[in-house]
C-alpha cells in the first residue's frame, strides 16, 4: 500500500513540475518564457506570453554563449528576434499598429526530449489563432513545433522550426500575402555592413527589390557576422516539403542586418482553401567562428535527416 502511493506522488511531481530533464537538455518556463539549456548553457528563450502581438524566439545562443538576435530596436520595434509572420488577406501580422493582427498563443503540447535523433533535441509544440481586430473568428490556426538542441559533431546550436497554417473556415479561402521580406525571419545583432557576409548555394535569379535588400533563389542561405563581441555564422536550410520550396530569400546589411525566408507572397499571393494547411520547414544552425561556402552546403545536406 505504501509502494502505491508512493507512485502517486511521483507521479504528481512529474505532473506539475515546470521542468524536462533528460540527459543534458533541459526545458524550463514561467508564464512568460519558455527556455531551453544543453547542462548550464542556454541555447534558446522563446517569449510567448505578454508579447504585443506575436510569440517569437527573442534570444539565440551560439555554443559559446554569443547571443545573436535584437528585439524590438529603436525604429523598428515589429522586429523580434526570430520570428515568422506574413499578410492573410488585407491583415498585415509582420507590422505591429493599431490594425495589425495577433498571432496568439493558445496552448502548449508535447514538451519533449528527444534523444534518438541524430542530436538530442528538446521540443514543443504551440498552438496560435492567428486573428485581425475585426473578427472574432481566426483567419489561420496554426500548430508551431519548434525543436532545440546541440550539435556536438558539429560544435553548434541547431533551431528546427514548423509552422502549419490551416484555414479554419467552412467555406472561405484566405490569401497569404505581404511585403517582399515576409516569412521566418532574423534581426541579427547590430553590425557594420562590411563584416557581414551573405552565403548561399547559387547567385541565379538575385533580385535587388530597393537599396541593399535583394532576394534570391537557394535552399539554404547563410550570414557570417564578425561582430566586435564575436564572430558567428547562421545557416538557414529549408525543406523540399515546405510550400513553393526553395524559398526566396531576403537578406539585407544596411541599415540592419536581417535574413528572411519569404514565399514570393508579395508578388504572387497564395490561396489556401477552407479546411486546406500550408507548411512552412526550417533548420537553423548556428556556429561560433566563420564557416566557408562549401562546408555550409555540405552540412546543409546533412541536415536533411534532422526532418526524417
């Protein structure tokens, strides 16, 4: 009799505790921020609750503790960290103004650590109504799955993200649009344009939409920053499942520095019909140190077996 309540209280604990463990990774949260630590280094916080208008990856750390992101900068405060956004319809969710929509977070699911993958991985998923401020009824849903974790081969910090949009409507079709920098993107930490490198597989179809902002064709972008505090280099990779693969990159130097996976909404918006989901696949990784063109490419086909 004593043994079972025993198991009872265990089970209790494990229940209400506010932490994962398992081997070196760690997810920890509070009603503000989700966290994830491989043993005392953090990787990545996740702000989901008092946020103006979107949950978004606020801080990213290289493995020796660089962290890479801004949030809300003087002059651009819609940008936060790493965040994804684009148009539905005649609702902007990138911009931050009175007749913007919310991104809101709903729930939590599925807190997880994963230690089969090909490096342990610390995951969650999140549900958010994507909502305008004219209509009660969400224009998307969508179920955000982000995963964390080290990658010890590589010395690195990896940040898998999935978004699935769903159109909740019976029978209305909805229209994802926006401006040519919309999608997943990063507000790199404040560097003088001619430290920051672009990288990506192939030059063909570069766009020059208005003064350093371009767009180009890849499935995989990368940026080496060599900062005053540090050098990094970022790889994005994108999956062949994502739509409209390989994406249109978006990058910039000045007068900021930003990288963007977009869909080319701008310019050919997509309709998703009632009850249809749009998925959207990315592998970040992260490096202390600068990184060449041809060891980005090989890792980027490495981490095609992170989506297996």
């Amino acid at each position: 009799m004593r043994k079972c309540y025993f198991v009872v209280i265990i089970s209790i604990f494990f229940t209400f505790c506010n932490s994962i463990f398992a081997e070196r990774m760690n997810i920890s949260f509070n009603e503000e921020y989700l966290s994830v630590l491989y043993g005392p280094r953090k990787i990545a916080d996740y702000h989901y609750s008092k946020v103006p208008f979107k949950p978004y990856v606020k801080e990213l750390y290289t493995p020796s503790g660089l962290q890479v992101l801004e949030d809300a900068p003087s002059g651009h405060l819609h940008h936060h960290g790493l965040m994804f956004a684009v148009g539905v319809d005649d609702t902007n969710f990138w911009e931050e103004v009175d007749k913007s929509g919310s991104e809101l977070h709903q729930k939590f699911s599925d807190l997880n650590i994963q230690s089969a993958a090909p490096i342990p991985l610390a995951s969650f998923v999140e549900q958010l109504n994507w909502k305008s401020p004219e209509q009660e009824q969400p224009k998307l849903i969508e179920t955000r799955e982000i995963a964390t974790g080290y990658w010890q081969q590589e010395n690195a910090n990896v940040l898998l993200w999935n978004t699935l949009l769903e159109n909740p409507s019976e029978s209305q079709i909805v229209k994802l649009t926006g401006h040519h920098y919309f999608g997943l993107g990063a507000r790199l930490i404040e560097t003088p344009p001619e430290k920051v490198e672009i990288i990506s597989l192939t030059e063909e179809n570069l766009e020059n939409v208005r003064g350093d902002e371009y767009l180009r064709d890849s499935p995989w972008c990368a940026m080496v920053v060599k900062n005053d505090v540090g050098t990094f280099t970022l790889l994005i990779v994108d999956s062949t499942k994502s739509v409209r693969f390989p994406p249109r990159w978006f990058t910039m130097r000045i007068p900021f520095v930003y990288i963007s996976a977009t869909r080319n909404f701008w310019k050919e918006p997509l309709e998703v019909k009632p009850k249809e989901k749009v998925l959207f696949n990315h592998i970040l990784v992260l490096w202390d140190g600068e990184k060449s063109k041809e060891y980005l490419g090989k890792v980027a086909e490495n981490v095609s077996s992170f989506w297996k």
